[in-house]
C-alpha cells in the first residue's frame, strides 16, 4: 500500500508542462471560470521580479507587434533598394548596349561607376575564353589565368565575389596602372566564373567590406559577357 506522500509524489510527477497545457486547450473556459484568479496569478519578471498574469501578456504582445512593425519596415526598405537596383541596371544596361565601339563600351562602364562615386570599373578577360591576342587590339584586357590564380585561392576562394582591399602584388596583378586604391568588389565573369573578372573600385578603404550584399554585382557579371560579344569572340 503507497504512503500519502508516495501518490502526492507521483500525482505532481503527472502534473508536468505537458498535462497542465493539453488540460487548458481541453477546457478554454478554463479562464472564464476562474476570471478573479487569473487576475491574481504573478509570473516572474527579470526586472520587477513579478508581474500579473495580464500584464505579462499585453508587454508580450506589444513586443510581437514592435516585431511586426520593425519587419513590415524592413520589407519596404528592401522593395526600394529592389527598385532602385533595377533602375541602376536598366541604365547601365541601356548605356552599355548603345555604345559604338568596345572602347566606348568601356569608357561608359567606367564612366557609370564613377557617376555612383566609385574610383572606376575595369574589365579583364582570361585569353583562354576570348580571342583577345594581337592583332585583335585587345591584349589590354587580358589577364593570365595562373597569375591570378594565387589571388582568386587567397580573395575569393570558392566564391564568385570578394569585397575589400588588395595589397600592393595584388594590384599589380588586376590593375597595374591603378593608384591610391583603398577598396575594391572584385567578381567573377559568367555562369561559371571562367570568363574574366570585372573590378569596382574605390579610394575609401572600408567602402568595400566583406559582408556586404554582392546582389547588383551578380547581376552586372552575369550581364557584361553577353554585351562584350559584339566585339569580342569567345573561344
């Protein structure tokens, strides 16, 4: 035969979380019945060491509308910058598709990155995707795959983009004739970035920085391949 204190024991065993919530959505007029208790009930509080019942569920619900709030704000600013990254490449698209030659091509190029406060925007293609040898008058673009080889290992790794500086080798390798560069997003060209790299740069040494959104910068690599190909032939 148990002891009193044996069945209180494995009555409040029973009694867990679990039965107490499953007891409440059986019987939701739980809290009609005992209105004048649950007025009394006290839960602990970090700062006021307890709080009511009720006040502990409004302080929990203005929280999940601020939440609410800060995340329908957020979603607007994202549709604007949305909007006005659409815009920036529908212009530059548009600028770039118009131009007569591949000099202008580039001209305009860097001249749109410099309209955004950018330092400039440079193109190098890898020779071994696009026939750039002489006598095509393109041999500028070129950039040697194994030299860069170290520095897309040491930047990117296995991703498409890097966004940050370069030290002094490494600029030599992507823009010899490049001064005072603080900053740089560095992509990769095509699907598989095997086409080239495209460079932004800036004078300000943390306009660049890892962690940044690289969104209009996939767009733009994926883009100046198919534009190139009115002058350049890809092997």
């Amino acid at each position: 035969m148990k002891q009193p204190g044996e069945e209180l024991q494995e009555i409040m065993t029973e009694l867990d979380d679990r039965a107490v919530v499953d007891y409440l959505l059986r019987n939701p007029e739980f809290f009609i019945r005992n209105a004048r208790v649950v007025e009394q009930m006290r839960v602990p509080h970090p700062v006021r060491d307890t709080v009511s019942l009720v006040e502990w569920h409004m302080a929990r619900s203005r929280k999940h509308i601020d939440q609410l709030e800060e995340n329908m704000t957020l979603l607007m600013e994202q549709a604007s910058n949305n909007e006005s990254l659409f815009y920036r490449l529908l212009n530059l698209q548009a600028r770039l598709a118009s131009a007569h030659s591949l000099e202008e091509f580039l001209s305009r190029f860097h001249r749109w990155a410099r309209e955004i406060g950018l330092a400039g925007a440079t193109i190098r293609l890898f020779p071994d995707r696009w026939r750039i040898g002489a006598p095509s008058g393109f041999t500028h673009l070129a950039l040697n795959r194994q030299t860069f080889e170290p520095l897309r290992i040491q930047r990117l790794g296995h991703e498409h983009h890097y966004l940050g500086p370069l030290n002094g080798p490494e600029l030599l390798v992507v823009l010899p004739e490049a001064k005072a560069i603080g900053s740089v997003a560095m992509s990769l060209m095509g699907r598989e970035g095997d086409l080239g790299v495209m460079l932004f740069t800036s004078r300000d040494a943390h306009h660049y920085e890892q962690g940044q959104g690289t969104h209009i910068l996939q767009e733009i690599a994926l883009m100046l391949p198919e534009l190139l190909e009115r002058w350049i032939e890809r092997v």
